[in-house]
C-alpha cells in the first residue's frame, strides 16, 4: 500500500460530530457521543487454514477486548451488510454483551437465533426499511454482492457455530445510508451495485467495498463509481474490504495477497474518477478515531 499512503485517513480531533472506528473489512463503528451503531464488527478474523478446511465460530474475548478498546458498552445496534462469515460472524456476540439490536436479513437473525439473541433484539429489515437510533437514521437498500460470491443462498434456520465458513451464505446484500444532523454517510460494502438503487439519494461520505474490484474490468470498475459514489454526489470516499482478513487486528493492516486480489488493480482504477469529481480518496487507519464528515456537510449540492 506504499504508493497510496499519502491517502492515509487523518486521525481525528475532538469534536461535537461524528466520530468512525473502521475494524477492517467493512465493520465501522459510528459515534456521535450520544449513540454508537456498528456496521458488521468483525473482528474474530479466523485464519485462512481454519476457514478453509476446518470450522470456525466467533472468538467471544475478541469481540469483548473490541467493545472495551471502544467503549462501547453502549451500543444501540449492529447491522450486517450481509450474512458472510466476514460480515456477521461476530454480530451476534456485539449483540449479546451491550443489549443492542441486531439489524439485517432473515439470515442474519437466524444467525443470531444460533448464538440465543433474545428476539426482542432481532430486526429484520426490507428494501427501503428506515430505523432511529438517537438523532441516526439508517435507511437499508436492496444491493447486491460483489462478483464471484463463494457463498451464495440463504441461512434458513438457526446457526450453531462453529460450523463451516460456508454455512454463512449471503441473504441479502445491503447498502446503509445512515442520516445524522451532521451529514450523510453510505456504508456500501460490497464492490457491485444494482442499476439505479440509489438514485434519488445522497450522501457526504461513502465508506466503499472495494473487495474483489481488482479482478474486474475498467469498464466494470467506472459503472461502480458512478452508479454509486457520482450518484450520491459524494465529496469524500473512504475505501474498505481490502485488508488481508485472515490476520488478526493485533498487527497493522495489509492488503489481500495479489492471488486472492488485486487491491492496486482497483485503486488504480478509482483514482482517476476521484481526480475527474473532486472526490477526497481516503484509506482508513484500524481502531484509529476519524471525522470522516469534518468539512463536507452541506456540501453535496456543490457538484
């Protein structure tokens, strides 16, 4: 990632806004000092021998070291963008430890019903869905996975882990604008879209997937761009899913190795878009505290 580090988030300053935690992958956690929500909150990170050929669960120290680190003891809710390992491994357990709301797809709650999160936590959303948390609103839409799914289908009954990786399949893929006084901030985790899903909405700031992107065509990669960050009119673009997720968070963040992806690739592709928009392109710091809105709300209408 070298060639991309004057790219590199700045951590933030205290203020009275919103305040991100990325967690690598997509799990971001969102702060505005009255309210916590996270997005995924992965951060058992099996490794790849144990993925690929054995079972895996989530690592409930893990996930308790997490919510200590952050504290955040008092989380409102956890969504997943969708049901993969990577994504809702551990959201249950975020779940279980703070009391909040679990936030997704019929397969997302009965993973949930796997680990005995109690159904009065347990919200199952639809296309166009909005919740209140605080002074958030996070609006769910309808997305799609990226290329090449491993794990496509649904989970249709309670999930006992450990189990294998594959027992984790999509459900529904979401994108998650989440609205705040402060700004519009979209959660788009993984690196595909359908035609025309968000037009009519917009958003400050996109926390983009670029997981996979790297083994598509430039074609492939502009059509991402626009239907999503030009759409939305976005100023700022922060990128996520292109972190090695086999190693844990104790170290620093790597890219995926170049046979699993090709993080440059994408990169590379995206970077002119940026420049031709006015996009600030940003790469995100683990555990480190940003102001992903500092300068842009009220600024969407600019462009």
């Amino acid at each position: 990632m070298r060639p991309y580090l004057a790219h590199k988030q700045p951590p933030a300053a205290p203020s009275d806004g919103v305040t991100a935690h990325f967690l690598g992958t997509s799990s971001v956690l969102l702060s505005d000092g009255e309210t916590t929500l996270l997005c995924d909150g992965f951060v058992s990170r099996p490794g790849l021998l144990r993925v690929g050929l054995g079972k895996i669960a989530p690592s409930r120290a893990l996930v308790r070291a997490a919510i200590d680190r952050l504290e955040a003891r008092d989380l409102s809710a956890v969504f997943c963008a969708h049901s993969h390992y990577d994504h809702a491994l551990d959201a249950p357990l975020w779940s279980l430890e703070t009391g909040a709301d679990l936030i997704g797809s019929e397969s997302t709650a009965n993973i949930g019903r796997g680990l005995a999160v109690p159904a009065s936590s347990l919200r199952v959303v639809a296309d166009g869905d909005t919740l209140a948390y605080g002074r958030f609103e996070l609006t769910f839409l309808d997305s799609v996975h990226s290329p090449g799914d491993h794990f496509p289908g649904t989970v249709d009954e309670p999930l006992v882990p450990p189990a294998r990786a594959r027992a984790w399949q999509t459900g529904n893929a979401y994108s998650v604008l989440v609205a705040h006084p402060a700004g519009r901030i979209l959660l788009h985790s993984s690196a595909n879209h359908r035609p025309g899903m968000l037009a009519g909405h917009h958003a400050d700031v996109v926390y983009l997937s670029i997981g996979a992107l790297g083994g598509q065509s430039a074609e492939f990669a502009h059509r991402y761009w626009d239907e999503v960050v030009h759409t939305t009119r976005a100023r700022r673009v922060v990128l996520t899913h292109w972190d090695d997720f086999f190693t844990g968070l104790d170290r620093p963040l790597r890219p995926m190795p170049r046979f699993a992806d090709r993080i440059d690739t994408a990169i590379e592709a995206l970077l002119p878009l940026a420049r031709r928009d006015g996009v600030d392109v940003q790469l995100p710091v683990a555990w480190q505290p940003a102001a992903p809105l500092d300068g842009l709300a009220g600024s969407q209408g600019d462009r």
